[in-house]
C-alpha cells in the first residue's frame, strides 16, 4: 500500500460470502485470502479501482453491525461512472437507504446497505463547490 492509504478493515459474520457478495455487488475484486477457520476464511483484501479494503472475520472484540445491532461508520467509495454503479447494485438487490442524487457539496452520491448491516455511500463529483458555499467552516492553518 502507498504511504498516506487508510486501508479500512470491514468485520463479516462469514468472510467468504461477503467477498462474493461485494463483487457480485459492487464490483470489487479480490487481491489475496487468508487463513482458513471453520471452514471460512480469516480475512481478504479487495479493491474496486483504486480503493482496497481488508475484509475480516468476526472475533472476540468485533463484529458486524448486523450482530451489534447498528454501524459506526460509513464508508465512501468514488467511482468513475455512480449512475452505472447504482444500476447495476440495484440489480444485483441490494438495500438501497439512499436514492442517487446531487449533494450539497456537489457529489452525486447513493447509500446502500451490505449483507452485515455496513453503510456505502458510492459517488461521484458532480460539480465543484467550496466548503463555504455549503455551510462548513474551513479549518485555517
């Protein structure tokens, strides 16, 4: 990994049919496995474009927001073409929690729900927009 990557670590109740799952879905691809336990796999890291993930097995300490009852994060992923992207999440019946549409910051963005209760937001810019216009403060050095 390059220096400066946040490389995002995803807990799943059962590594191997999330990792189906999410390329099936979403269209990502597998770089390595490994370990096996019970007849599933420790963790994966995967990748769609540009952006990697290590997919993990759940353990003493951590879980899937689907076991804990709710998430604490979202993850972003930017992708080249979100129209095609959405389509093609939407056909494969994932859980949509937000319809396509243009932020106020100016990405065109949709929410969706994986298989353990994990929150994506896909996007794209849509137009440039300072931070200012849209409300934010920006942080002065």
């Amino acid at each position: 990994m390059p220096v400066d990557t946040v490389l995002p670590h995803v807990v799943y109740q059962n590594v191997g049919q999330a990792m189906a799952w999410l390329a099936k879905t979403f269209g990502f691809v597998e770089h390595y496995r490994y370990g096996v336990e019970a007849g599933d796999f420790s963790g994966a890291q995967m990748h769609l474009g540009k952006s990697w993930i290590m997919v993990t097995k759940v353990r003493v300490g951590r879980g899937s927001p689907k076991q804990l009852g709710g998430g604490t994060q979202s993850l972003t992923v930017f992708v080249d073409d979100v129209d095609k992207h959405f389509q093609k999440t939407k056909l494969a019946g994932a859980k949509i929690v937000e319809e396509l549409h243009v932020t106020v910051y100016g990405e065109r963005q949709y929410g969706v729900e994986d298989l353990d209760g994990h929150h994506w937001l896909f996007s794209q810019r849509a137009r440039d927009v300072s931070p200012e216009e849209w409300g934010a403060e920006v942080a002065r050095q």
